[in-house]
C-alpha cells in the first residue's frame, strides 16, 4: 500500500476532491460533517458502559466518541509526522493523519444499537429464536442471512456514513475515502465464500452485503489490496482508531466505574500507575492531591499519554508489516504496556461489564429489542404482501416508521433482504430512551399523555 493514495482526498460518491479552503481541509470537512450529522447526535443517550445511568459523570457513547477522537488525532499526528519524515512525503502533513484518524474515531461507535454491545447480541438473537425472524432468514441467500445472524456495529455504521446520513446523495455523507477506509476496522463481508484471512482486520465484519459495492470503490481508490472475494487489506490507520478506541474504553470505564463506587479507590490506583511509565514519580505527584476522584483523574491522563506514546513507537516499527497488510495482531498486544493494559480489560470483563446494574438494564434491552423488532417486521411483511388488505394493526403501527425505512409512500418493498434491513436500520438507529418508551406505548405499559 502506498501512503499517497492512502490519504486519497476524493469523496465517495463524487468523481473529484473538492480544492482545500484556506480555513478547512477535506479531512477537517470530514469531521465536521460527522459533528453535525444526526447520528452523531443520538450518541448522547446511547450506552457506553452504564446503560440509562441517572449520573451525570459517566460517559455517553457520544462523550467516549469525543475523547476517543482526541486521542486519535494525537496518533494520527504523531505517526504522520514520523512517516513524512521516514518517506519524504510531499504535499501532505502531519495534520492530515490527525484529521483522517479524529474523523473516523469520532464516527467509530455511530452504528451501535441501544444499550451498546448488549443490544447487538438481542437483535442477533430475535432473528434465531422468533419464528418471524425464522421465516425471513428461510427465504435468504447464505450472505444475506449472515447480515442479520451476526448484525454488527460496525458494519451499521459504515452504512449510516455511507448511506443512511443524507440519503439523497449517493455515498451518504460523502465522506473522503480515506476517512472511510480508516473507519473501517473490519474490511470483509459477513459472509465468506472461503474461511476469512487469519489477523484482528477480520475478525467481526465491516459492511453489509447491500453496501459492499461501496466499500469496493473505497478500496480501489486507496489501492486497498484484494485478498479474497469480500475481503480487503485493511488502511492502516485502521490501527490507530482501533487503538484509541481501546486505550479509552480500557482506561476509561475503570473511572467511570469508580465514579459509581463499583471498584475501590486501591484497585482503580493499582491498575493505573503501571501505566503512567514512571510510577515513582506519579506516587509524588499524587502526594500533593488531596481527593480520590482527582487522584484518578491525574492516573487517567498520565496514562493516557503514556500508551499514546508506546502505541506511536509501535505502529513506526512495524510501519513496513502494516502496509503489506501482513500485521494480525492489535497494536495494544505489542506495546510494552501489553500486559497492565490486558489487566484493564480482565477487571472491565469480570468487574465492571457484568456488574448488577449494567446486567439489569441490558437483560431488558433483550426484551425491548426483540419486542420492537417483533412488531415493526411484522407490519412490513404484513404490508408488502397483502397492501390494502393488511391487518388494521399493520395498517396503523406503520404510520410509527419513518418513510425512509417504511418505503416509499410507506408501501415497503418486495426484497425481503432490503426490506428488514430497513427496519433493523430504524430499530438500531433508535437511543436507548426512545427504544424504552416506544416499547413502553405498544406494549401498553405506558400510554401517551393527553
């Protein structure tokens, strides 16, 4: 791969890059476009660990966007700088990684459904265990069927990006395809004609088989390499918005959980100062910090940058693996840190993901999930094959699904493939408080005022 068409500025869906403004580039267009895009919006009431938390310190998906962001425009501009300088490059800068890699991070977690990862195992689910949801996947192509039975976040988000946000235009936001390249950390289809590549760029998938048309053009333009039918070399700065994700996640949540009193103080402060490359002088520093919230405070930012640093060094001296698309591990797993950020994820894992609290919500958000799914695809299918005829039930909830997932004059479609993934489009699509009360009003538990 070659880093000059790697930070291709054309736009998907448009022939050409615009010319750079003197107060914008392309890749700061990028970023602001994501900002004020809808989608981006819903991520305020969207689960990052704590679902529906009545705190008003924990993180939202939106607010764990935004830092991861910022992490990553640190990468981006770190590495960028380091690669410029090992290759010479012209006409291109250090910012420009940034740009590139602050975009796709602040985008990362767009597609997530309600109540985060929880929410795409209970969409998942009601396709393998509701007999509507049987009956679709009957009348399927082995690829369309994977789409559902492994429905994935990241392959919604590419599809929000690429076609859901600003639908009228072909390519969606029209985001650069470097952007785009980047922002897809799983370079395949769901389903494979052959067993997917070995590596970490394979392991979920990053599109589904409707946008995989998209994802071709994207990959032709960067010169992304073509390894099997449905799967391409991933960008390589892919890397860095995997591991910003992680670094804040990692860091992160053991904060947030320590905000709501659900590790101690001891535990938080043990996991954090190996971080920091030199505990020694962090204990100093600490010395002089009178309150536990500041003194995890202090630990978080210094161990951020710290990994930020390591994760730099990395990426440069593997620079050569990466871009012959031979790289199978995560840069996390190669770091110095590897093994006190692996401690991270083990207390996320045991102590933090399945505390009381978190299981609650998210064993209702299976209820939701499937409950919406149950009534919207029933009313589709109901529609599309009996129109006029359909049951007033049908005939009323589809006036609850906007006309861009419904159909055109809300007559839905004949593709059964086309016509769920609308609704799994809309159901996704929905914050975790809208599902809840939707949920709330068909089923009778709560009815509308007035």
């Amino acid at each position: 791969m070659d880093w000059n068409r790697l930070l291709s500025r054309v736009r998907l869906g448009l022939s050409r890059p615009h010319p750079d403004s003197e107060a914008r580039t392309d890749f700061q267009r990028d970023f602001d476009r994501i900002v004020f895009s809808s989608a981006f919006r819903r991520l305020q009431d969207k689960t990052q660990v704590f679902p529906l938390s009545q705190s008003d310190y924990v993180r939202t998906r939106l607010t764990h966007s935004l830092e991861v962001s910022s992490v990553g425009r640190s990468l981006g501009t770190m590495v960028g700088d380091s690669v410029i300088k090992r290759h010479g490059l012209k006409g291109v800068y250090p910012q420009d990684f940034g740009a590139v890699v602050a975009a796709a991070c602040l985008a990362h977690d767009i597609g997530n459904p309600p109540f985060g990862h929880a929410g795409e195992d209970a969409i998942r689910l009601w396709f393998t265990t509701s007999a509507t949801g049987l009956a679709l996947l009957d009348a399927l192509t082995d690829w369309q069927r994977a789409d559902f039975l492994r429905f994935e976040g990241n392959a919604q988000g590419f599809r929000i990006i690429t076609r859901l946000q600003s639908p009228d235009n072909r390519g969606g936001m029209q985001l650069t395809c470097a952007t785009v390249g980047t922002f897809t950390k799983y370079p395949r289809a769901a389903w494979l004609p052959a067993d997917p590549p070995p590596g970490i760029a394979f392991r979920k998938f990053g599109f589904y088989q409707d946008d995989e048309g998209l994802f071709a053009e994207v990959a032709s333009q960067l010169g992304l390499e073509s390894i099997q039918a449905g799967a391409w070399s991933r960008h390589p700065l892919a890397y860095l918005v995997e591991a910003a994700d992680d670094i804040c996640y990692r860091i992160i949540d053991v904060e947030d959980a320590f905000r709501l009193q659900q590790l101690r103080f001891e535990d938080v402060q043990a996991l954090l100062l190996p971080l920091t490359g030199d505990p020694e002088r962090a204990r100093r520093k600490m010395a002089h910090i009178t309150r536990p919230k500041e003194r995890i405070e202090y630990l978080r930012a210094k161990s951020v940058g710290a990994i930020i640093e390591q994760v730099h060094q990395c990426f440069m001296a593997n620079e050569e693996r990466i871009l012959a698309g031979a790289l199978t591990d995560e840069l996390l797993d190669m770091i110095p840190a590897a093994e006190a950020m692996h401690a991270l994820k083990t207390c996320g894992e045991e102590q933090v993901y399945l505390s009381k609290p978190v299981v609650e919500v998210e064993a209702a958000g299976f209820e939701v999930l499937g409950g919406l799914l149950e009534a919207f695809v029933t009313t589709v299918n109901d529609i599309a094959a009996r129109g006029a005829a359909a049951s007033p039930k049908s005939r009323m909830l589809v006036h609850l699904i906007p006309e861009q997932f419904a159909g055109p004059g809300r007559q839905p479609v004949a593709d059964p493939y086309r016509r769920v993934l609308a609704i799994t489009d809309f159901v996704s699509g929905m914050t975790d408080s809208y599902a809840v009360s939707l949920f709330k009003k068909l089923t009778g538990i709560s009815l509308p005022n007035g």
